[in-house]
C-alpha cells in the first residue's frame, strides 16, 4: 500500500465526485449499449435467417439503430466528461502541489535532481491523471457491465450465465496475476527510470565543457545509453504483460462462449432460464455472443491493474519532493504571522544573537553562534573559512532556512513574521544569481514592475553596467539560459542592479566575487559597495576577497568549524 503522504496525493488525482459521476453515467452507458447492440444484432439476423414476417423484426431493427446510436453518443460523452474531470482535477492537482512545493523551495528541494525533480513535476503529476481514466473508471464500468451481463445471460442459459461468471473471474485473477508477474516490476520501473534519463541527459548537456575538457565525455554517453536500454527494456516488458493480459482475456472469452454452446444446445426448445423457459435459437445465439462484448468491456481490468501500479508509483514519487508538511528545517509562518508594524527606515536595524541553521537531513548545523547588528548606512565585511556557514546564514536570513537563536528585524522576532515580510526588507544576491533566458529589461523588472526605461538604464549605470549594455544593444539585449551569454561579473552587477530597484533595506551580497579574476574581484567588489552604499541601507558583504577599509564601516570573521 502507498504511504500516507502518497495516498494524500492519490486523494488530490482523483476528481471529486460531481465532476467524475457523469463520465462515469456515460461510460456505463455506453458499455451497456456496446453490449446490446451485439445481442440484439445476434438475435435480429439468427431470427431474420428464419424468415418470419416482418412485423417480428421491427422491433429489434429499430433497436439495432437505437443501440448503435446510443452507444457512440455515450462514448463520446463519456470521453468528453471524464476527460474534462480528469483535466479540470490535474489542474487542482498541479496547484496543490505548487502550493506545497514553495514553502519547501529552494533548500528543501536541493537533494533531488533538477531532470528528476522536473519529470517528477511534469510527467509523474500527468501519469496520476491515469488514475481516474485508467483505474477507477474502467474499474467500475467493467465490474457493472459484467454483472449485468451475467443476470442477462443467467435469465436466458442459467448455466451459460454461471459460465461466464467463471470465465470473467478467472480472467480478471489469471490476467492480473500473469501481467504482475510479467511487468510489476517494469511498471514500478518506468517513472524513475524516466527521472534518471532526464538527470543523466541534463547533467551532459551542461556540463558539457568540463566533460570534454577531462575526456570525460564517452563514460558518461555510455551511462546514458545504459539507462536508455533499461528503460527500453521495462517499455517493451510492459507491453508484453499488455500483450499477455490481452491473450488471457480472448482465452476466457472463447471458454465462455463454448460453454455457453455446450450448455445452451441441450436447452433448445425446451428448459431455458426464467427469461426463456422455451429457449428457441436466436435466443441461444444471443447467449452464445454476448460474452464477447462482455469481454472486450472487461479486457480493461488486467489493464487498469498495470496503470494502478504506474499511478502508485508516481504518487510515490511526487510524495517524496511535495511532503505534507515541509521538513522541520524549512520555516513555515506561524498562524496569525504579523506584518511590519510602520517603521522609520533610518532606524531600521537587523540583529543576530547566538543564530544558527541547518541544513534539511542534517545532524550538524550548517552556521552557528553568529551574533551581529545591521544599521542603515552599515557596510559589513562577513569573512570566514569555506565551509564556516556564511551562505548558510544568508539563507537564514531570507529566511530559506529556519534559525535558531534570535534574528530580530525592526525589533520584531523574524519567526513572527510573514515570511514574504522578511524578504520585503532583507534582500539576497545570490553567489551565482539566477537570471532568466530573457532580455536585460525583464531580467530588471520582475524586481520593479513599475520601472521606467530611464530607471532601469540608470540603475545599469550604477552597477558599471551602461556600456556593455549599450554595445549590446541596449535593454532588449538577451543575458541566455541561466545567464549564459553574460559573464559572472556581469551577472552579479545585473544582479545587484534588481535588488537596488527592489530597494530592500538589508541587502545581501553572497561571494560576489565566486566566479571572477582577482583583478576583477576588486573592481567588482568597490563597485558593488560603492552602488550599494546608502544612508538607507545595510549591506552585508559575503567575500572571500579583501575588501578595503575606505568601502566597509566594519568586519566580521566567522571562525573555522571542523
Ligand atoms: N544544500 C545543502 N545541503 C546540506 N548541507 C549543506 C548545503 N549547503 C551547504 N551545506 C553545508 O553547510 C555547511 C556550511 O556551508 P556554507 O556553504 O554555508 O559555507 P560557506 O562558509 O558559505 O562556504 P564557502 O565560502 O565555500 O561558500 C557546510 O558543512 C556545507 O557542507
């Protein structure tokens, strides 16, 4: 059985009851008709081969019409409902598990794989659609259809409708068995298989240079092919339980069928069911054929059988990136969160006494004991050992990660406050910034929606930006996917230039210099101060990079931690 966070995602798939019944109806209906069109059609030519008058054949003429029409109309409907629940539902669902995927983002995501955690997202949240579709539905029509079939056919043949009672079980039990023997573990198999095969081929095409650099390169193709066979392999292993499922389903159809002859021909003219004490042919013909419509209806048992062990899986699998409830590391607001109260921003101070964060997973904290204060006009320098925690405070601080100790913004408790709060007044520039594959322009406003052209090439010049901005081609200029066509400086300074329209109070600049030359560092370094620098603002100055005395108003080391 699927965990209780799994089965929290199953419940979320499943459409709510006003949006499924009506497919449900139709495709009922619809198997129903399939069903009685091949009776009534069995009965309309074994009888007309009789050659009565006929006023005997109107009926069933009509009824051939009737069932025919019905039968598609239903289908159609039953498509149109049950895919229209099914969608409206998938959409409910990727909201739900947007809502529950933020809190948790970004450090609660960090273990997963992007390709995974993409195809999680994607393809896994489509397969659940799967399960309204492909499980429950054509559970309940199969099951509904038969039993219905069974009464008929036991009013007709009583022994013919006991037959085909057996037949049916058998095939759904032996069907569902042989396929699970054949293909579980390929069903099981797929969706993570699929994950690695997006991981392994996103991790390729970006590391691309450093794999070809290392002659690197042939490995990690033949890993990838590997993983291309396995999931080949586990396709055509599901195809093949598919294939047996089909074969053990037209087995148990013709068995019903014979029984059907071998029990209904000793019957003729005399001892037929409740509905045909006379049993005459076309009523035989009709008990004789029916079973091959039931089964058609019925093939889709093994079938929904396989996808509910696929739908399982993904649910599984969506469970593990979206928990419930985010993992304890990974700040949640409380109830009744406060906003700021009013606050004069030259008063406006950040402090830090004894705070610390882990990391999700982790038994060691990834900072400890910082204590430091943040006033307007401030300019800290935050050195430290590699590993000492200083990016780990930054996303403290942002509250990405939960701390411990005190981190009291404008003299409030940071737990107390909404987190959207927090980060309206402690802005973060981060050590490889994102920037999205778009121009310069959108890059700065998603910061300032209301900027104008003029604030945005103002703030490039600020940043030391104007130029190449220009020689690009001005704001329209595209930076590339991740900032591909931008260097780290540049990117850093398109970065910087963001958080001073976004105008936070606190800003955050974490390694800056992670990705440039020294020369370059120092440039950077000086210019990110000196745009920074405001009688309105703190900056805290995450560098490896000495900084000189003239650009800061104080420094803080943090110590090794073994
Ligand atoms: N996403 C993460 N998940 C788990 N542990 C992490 C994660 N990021 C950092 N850590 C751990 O937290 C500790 C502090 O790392 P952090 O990156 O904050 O150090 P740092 O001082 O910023 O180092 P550097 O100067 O090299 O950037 C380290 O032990 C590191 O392994």
């Amino acid at each position: 059985m699927p965990g209780a966070a799994a089965r929290d995602v199953l419940r979320l798939a499943q459409p709510r009851p006003r949006w499924f019944t009506p497919g449900l109806i139709a495709g009922i209906g619809s198997a129903v008709m399939a069903v009685a069109l091949l009776a009534c059609s069995a009965w309309l030519i074994t009888r007309a081969a009789e050659m009565p008058s006929l006023a005997f054949l109107g009926l069933a003429v009509v009824g051939v019409r009737a069932f025919a029409i019905f039968r598609s109309v239903l289908r159609y409907l039953e498509r149109l409902t049950s895919h229209d629940a099914a969608f409206r539902q998938l959409a409910e669902l990727r909201l739900g598990i947007f809502r529950r995927i933020v809190p948790v983002a970004p450090a609660g995501l960090a273990s997963t794989g992007r390709g995974d955690l993409l195809t999680r997202l994607v393809r896994d949240v489509d397969d659940l659609q799967d399960l309204p579709l492909r499980v429950v539905q054509p559970l309940l029509v199969a099951a509904l259809t038969a039993l219905l079939s069974v009464i008929g056919i036991w009013l007709i043949v009583p022994a013919a409708g006991l037959t085909l009672l057996v037949c049916l079980l058998l095939a759904a039990v032996l069907g569902t068995i042989l396929s699970g023997r054949l293909a579980a573990t390929a069903d099981r198999e797929l969706a993570p298989l699929r994950g690695a095969l997006a991981d392994e081929v996103l991790e390729v095409i970006e590391n691309l240079d450093v794999l070809t650099a290392f002659d690197a390169l042939s490995p990690r193709l033949a890993q990838l092919a590997r993983t291309d066979a396995r999931l080949r392999r586990a396709t055509l292993r599901r195809s093949v339980g598919v294939g047996v499922q089909s074969a053990v389903v037209s087995l148990f159809a013709g068995l019903a069928t014979l029984g059907a002859l071998y029990f209904g021909i000793p019957a003729l003219g005399t001892g037929g069911g409740l509905l045909s004490p006379n049993l005459l042919a076309p009523t035989l013909v009709v008990a004789v054929l029916v079973p091959m419509a039931v089964f058609e209806v019925f093939g889709m048992i093994p079938l929904a059988a396989s996808a509910w062990r696929q739908v399982r899986v993904s649910a599984r699998r969506v469970a593990d990136v979206v928990p419930a409830s985010p993992p304890a590391e990974i700040p949640v607001d409380i109830e009744n969160s406060l906003a700021l109260p009013e606050y004069d921003r030259d008063e406006f101070v950040l402090e830090l006494t004894d705070v610390g964060a882990h990391w999700p997973g982790q038994t060691e904290p990834g900072v400890a004991g910082v204590s430091l204060r943040l006033a307007p006009g401030d300019r800290v320098h935050l050195a430290g050992p590699s590993g000492a925690g200083k990016t780990t405070l930054a996303q403290a601080l942002v509250r990405f990660l939960d701390y411990t100790g005190s981190y009291r913004l404008g003299g409030v408790e940071a737990r107390l406050l909404a987190q959207t709060e927090v980060r309206r007044m402690v802005g973060l520039c981060e050590q490889r910034p994102w920037l999205f594959d778009d121009s310069i322009r959108q890059n700065l406003l998603f910061a300032r929606d209301t900027a104008t052209d003029a604030e945005l090439l103002a703030v490039l010049a600020r940043v030391g930006l104007a130029d190449w901005a220009a020689q690009r081609g001005g704001l329209n200029a595209r930076v590339g996917e991740r900032g591909a066509l931008v260097s780290g400086g540049q990117a850093q300074r398109i970065a910087l230039a963001r958080a001073l329209l976004a105008d936070f109070p606190v800003l955050i600049v974490d390694e800056p210099t992670a990705n440039v030359d020294t020369a370059g560092a120092d440039a950077l370094v000086r210019d990110i101060l000196t745009a920074a620098a405001d009688a309105h603002r703190a900056v805290l100055l995450i560098s490896h990079t000495p900084v000189p005395d003239d650009l800061i108003t104080s420094r803080v080391t943090m110590p090794f931690r073994g």
